[in-house]
C-alpha cells in the first residue's frame, strides 16, 4: 500500500526480512537522522515500512524501530 499525503513523501507499509550487506551499516531513529548504532554484515533485519530510500525495522537480537538506508541491505530491500 502506498500512502501519499498532500505534500507528504511517498510511503511504503511492506514486510521483508533483509540481511545487513556491507562490513558495517548504520541505524537511525529517523531517515538521514542522528546514528544509533552500527550493524555488521549478516545482521538480520524485519522491514515494516519504507519512506522513500529508507526502511524501518527491527534488528534481530536488537534495537526496533530503527531506520535503515536501502544500500546496506541485501535483496530483496537493497541491490
């Protein structure tokens, strides 16, 4: 389902599990926010949502509710 609000950024609601797919990724509280934390490689992650090239999720083992940018993630979320 796609959501687009007056003025508001494209959203995306979907459900994937994706795996981290660099050496270290960052996550965020918001898109492009202030970094929480960082993940390795192999690190699992539930997406949830999507707002524009960003995914919100939940660390396996970890932090929810945390953003992630699509090119640190594995398919099907990154490349």
């Amino acid at each position: 389902m796609r959501l687009n609000l007056a003025g508001a950024r494209e959203t995306t609601v979907m459900a994937d599990d994706c795996f981290v797919d660099v050496a270290r990724a960052n996550f965020r509280r918001t898109p492009g926010g202030v970094i929480l934390g960082t993940v390795g490689r192999g690190q699992g992650f539930h997406t949830y949502d999507q707002l524009d090239d960003w995914y919100r999720g939940d660390l396996w083992g970890g932090e929810r509710g945390v953003w992630m940018h699509w090119s640190v993630l594995g398919p099907p979320c990154g490349d």
